[in-house]
C-alpha cells in the first residue's frame, strides 16, 4: 500500500460489553482498497496506520471485522474526548498505512 490517504465519514458505535471499545467501521470500498494494497498484515489480521480525526492525529491499527466485511478503526476515551465525540455521531476520518511501522514490525517478527 503506498501512503494514500484515505478519507471518509463513519458513525462511531460501541462494543457490546461492560467496557465496550468505541470504533468507527470503514466504508466496504476503502477497506477493499487497503486489503487488496496491504499484503501481509501483523497479529490478529492488523494493520497500522496513522489516523487524523479533526485536530487529533495519532497512530493505531485497523482490525478485520468479519460481521461487516470491512476493517474497524479503534477509537480511544481520548480521542473522542479531545473531539468532542459520542457514540451515535459521524465521525470525518483520514487515514493512510503506517509503512514505517509495517516495515518494523516484519523485521522483529
């Protein structure tokens, strides 16, 4: 995958469970675009990126998700507390593969 970005708008859902994660699900398109660009990905199918919600820029990992075909975005308490963020919201999202970080992660592994 070369260092395009990606952008798009999502709403932002929470995991069922006491301490549920919050994520936003990657429109069926882009996620096809990143998988097919991508190759080999890190544990659980991962693949890291850097991501900018608003002002807040930061480096995580996409996660398949096979209920929806897609790649879900994790998105931290703090994140969505410096956005200003709830559950149920559309979130604009830009992204790009993390080259650099894919690149270390198959040199230790």
């Amino acid at each position: 995958m070369d260092k395009s970005t990606y952008e798009f708008s999502s709403e932002l859902w929470r995991h069922p469970g006491e301490a549920g994660w919050c994520f936003v699900t990657l429109p069926e398109d882009i996620a096809d675009d990143i998988d097919a660009a991508v190759g080999v990905r890190a544990g659980f199918g991962s693949i890291p990126v850097v991501v900018s919600v608003g002002a807040t820029s930061w480096k995580t990992s996409l996660f398949p998700d096979s209920s929806s075909d897609s790649f879900v975005l994790p998105m931290k308490k703090a994140i969505r507390e410096a956005q200003q963020l709830e559950v149920g919201e559309t979130v604009s999202v830009q992204l790009r593969h993390d080259t650099d970080r894919a690149a270390q992660e198959k040199r230790s592994s």
